[in-house]
C-alpha cells in the first residue's frame, strides 16, 4: 500500500503551508488527530488537528492540519 503524501498547514485548509508533499515518518499506519510529529526541516513539534484525506495517496487534497506542540 502506499503512503500518502501530505500538505501540512497551521490552523486551517487555507493556513500557511509549512510543508508539501510530506510522507508520515512513522514506520506503520498515517496520522491521526492528536499525533505529535517534526518535520524533516527541524521544525515542530506539531500536533495534528484534523485532516483532509482523499482516496488517492498522492492527491494535493491531502490536507494535515496542525498546530505548534509543547515538546
């Protein structure tokens, strides 16, 4: 199965785009609201919000929304 490729937004579908194109990092299964990750570029953490997620892996529909997490 293939992982899905994320756009990564702060707040809303329409926040700024902090990432493009992210695959989840985590060896098994996508994320889920309330998962606290980093990205590749050092920044985060970031918990998950909600999301948009479309039935093909890599549509630009793919839609994670966060926000900045306490580490």
């Amino acid at each position: 199965m293939a992982k899905y490729r994320w756009s990564v937004r702060i707040g809303s579908e329409e926040g700024e785009e902090l990432a493009t194109d992210y695959e989840w990092s985590q060896p098994f299964g996508e994320p889920d609201v309330g998962d606290v990750f980093s990205l590749p570029d050092g920044s985060g953490p970031w918990r998950v919000l909600d999301m948009r997620k479309r039935d093909v892996p890599d549509s630009p529909g793919n839609i994670l929304i966060v926000e900045g997490a306490k580490s």
